[in-house]
C-alpha cells in the first residue's frame, strides 16, 4: 500500500512538472519574436468569451526588415499613428 502510494506521488509531480515545462518554458511561435507596427486602423471590437477589447491585423515586422501579416488583441484601444 505503501508503494503504491509514493509511486502515485511520483508520477503524479513528474507529470506536473513536465505541464509547467511545456507551458511556460517552451513558449509559442507567436510569443517568442519581437515584431514591430505601425498602427493604422482602429481595430475591431471584439467580445470573446471573458475578453472584451480590440482586434488588430495589421502588417509586423521583424528585426531584419521582413514583414509578416499578423493578426493580435488589445485590451485597450491603441493609439493610431
């Protein structure tokens, strides 16, 4: 009984800690780039589930000048410039 019950423990932080990994330490795609924008439109109110703001795609990009359509949320309204 004694075993079965530190073998349940065992398992039961490995897999905790290999969620805490996969989520926080190997982040997206999306998360891990810098990009920078030039913010042109007013963006699109949005209400999804618990998120109320502001819907932008406009067109980013990366430190070595190449540009990428991305689409991202705010949950305030961005100043256009």
């Amino acid at each position: 009984m004694r075993n079965k019950k530190g073998l349940l423990l065992i398992l039961a932080g490995l897999l905790i800690t290999i969620c805490v990994i996969c989520e926080y330490a190997l982040p997206s795609d999306a998360t891990a780039k810098a990009y920078f924008v030039h913010v042109n439109t007013n963006g699109e109110k949005v209400q999804k589930n618990q998120f109320s703001g502001y819907k932008y795609t406009l067109k980013c990009y990366k430190k070595d000048g190449s540009a990428e359509t991305r689409t991202f949320y705010s949950a305030n309204k961005l100043e256009k410039k």
